[in-house]
C-alpha cells in the first residue's frame, strides 16, 4: 500500500515538474523582454524610415547576467 503511495506521488510531482517547464519554456527570457521594451520605448517618426537602434549597454543595464546576455544575442543572431 505504502508503494503504491510513494508511486503516486513521484508521479504527481512530476507531472507538476513538466507542467512548470513547459510554462516556462513558453515565457520569453529576460534578453528578449529587455529588446522589446527598448523596441517599443524607440521613438517613431513617420517622416524617417529609421529602424530601431539597440545598443548592447542598454540591453545590459537592464539584465543581471550579461554572459546569458551575450549567448542569447550572439544565438539570435
């Protein structure tokens, strides 16, 4: 009885456990919330065609790792 306990409740947690991962896999990492925002603050003129400049100094003000900074930039190209 006790067994079947213990199985039950190593599958409840995993189950848990793959429910968290998946939620966040789906969530956008801190770089690209940091691009983002600096994407939506950029200011827009109508009469300039002038695409968003992002510097790497603004990403990092914003961000605590910039080594996870770094790969996810240098990953996303």
């Amino acid at each position: 009885m006790r067994y079947k306990v213990e199985v039950r409740a190593k599958i409840i947690r995993n189950v848990i456990n793959n429910i968290f991962y998946i939620f966040l896999a789906a969530l956008p990492s801190d770089t690209d919330t940091a691009v983002q925002i600096l994407f939506r603050d950029f200011p827009r003129d109508p009469k300039i065609k002038t695409p968003p400049i992002i510097l790497r100094s603004q990403i990092y003000s914003m961000i605590k790792e910039k080594t996870v900074a770094d790969k996810e930039l240098v990953r996303s190209g």
